[in-house]
C-alpha cells in the first residue's frame, strides 16, 4: 500500500515538472525529450536549471 501511495503522489509530481520544465526549456529554443526526460527524472531541480539556463542565454545574447 506505501507504494501506490508513493507513486500516487510522485508521478503527478514528475509529470508536472517535466511539463514545466519543457514548456521554459521551448520558450528558450531547447529540444524537446531531452528536456521532458531531464524533468521527470529529476524534478522540482530541473525547472529551476532551465531557468538559469534561459537566463544566461539571454545575458549572452545582450552583451552581443
């Protein structure tokens, strides 16, 4: 039973930030399953990588 409860609550959790993950990870020009994949097996961390990410490409393409 602690493990459909685990599951129960995990997967919507990975799904979400892999969704989150690759939605910020598009807005910046990045691939697709590369970026989904990345976000379900490391969520919550992944969304915020891909922030920093798109940051730095931005402050990249503005000092250009």
């Amino acid at each position: 039973m602690f493990l459909f409860d685990t599951l129960f609550f995990a997967l919507p959790l990975c799904l979400l930030s892999a969704v989150m993950t690759v939605y910020i990870a598009h807005m910046y020009g990045r691939r697709f399953w590369p970026w989904l994949l990345f976000g379900f097996f490391v969520p919550i961390v992944s969304t915020f990588i891909a922030i920093a990410l798109g940051i730095r490409d931005a402050r990249r393409k503005g000092e250009q």
